[in-house]
C-alpha cells in the first residue's frame, strides 16, 4: 500500500499532513516528528526509514515518552504482539542512540 505523498503542488495550503499519536503520551502529532517502531520478522525494531513494512507505533524523540512506552504494555498492544525484557533493552537501546543520551 504505497501511496506518492508528494506531489508538487507548491504553496498550497491544502498540504495534507499525516499525523500520528504517540504511544507514550498520547498526544498527536506530525509524523515526521516521530519515531516509528515496527514489528517485524526479527522483533521490534526502530525503523528509521518510517518506511518498513510492518504494523507500527510512533513515540515521540523524547524521553519521557519513551520511558512510558516503554514501561507499560503500550508498545505490545500498540503492535499486537508480546514483547519481551530483549525487545525492551533492543528498543531502549536505538532510543539512547535517537536520543543522544543514556537512560
Ligand atoms: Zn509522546
């Protein structure tokens, strides 16, 4: 289901945006201005490209956002599958990165 989103439609002010809600707060938000988790034959991944196939989640680059997500059971129910303590710490792990920090 690949869709052209561009097109050269200039300064219109028609410009759709996609907007996604992010799994940690909740609050909706571009899409560009979140992250994309997927599921996908190898677990949940970051995928960085927003471009993967697979059933995805959206958390916003921040911390705290990641930290709820990340908690609770949002990121499994989001994406419908069980994840475990390695998919957490996989996850935890591409967020530092993202986020330039450790936590
Ligand atoms: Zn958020």
């Amino acid at each position: 289901m690949t869709r052209k989103a561009r097109n050269s439609e200039g300064e219109s002010s028609t410009k759709r945006v996609p907007l996604r809600t992010c799994i940690g707060c909740r609050v909706t938000d571009l899409k560009r201005d979140l992250i994309r988790i997927v599921r996908s034959s190898n677990g949940v991944q970051v995928d960085q490209t927003g471009k993967q196939a697979g059933r995805g989640a959206y958390v916003h680059a921040q911390r705290e956002c990641w930290d709820r997500a990340l908690r609770g059971t949002q990121v499994s129910q989001a994406l419908r599958i069980e994840i475990g303590p390695q998919d957490r710490h996989r996850l935890r792990g591409h967020a530092a990165v993202i986020l330039g920090e450790e936590f």
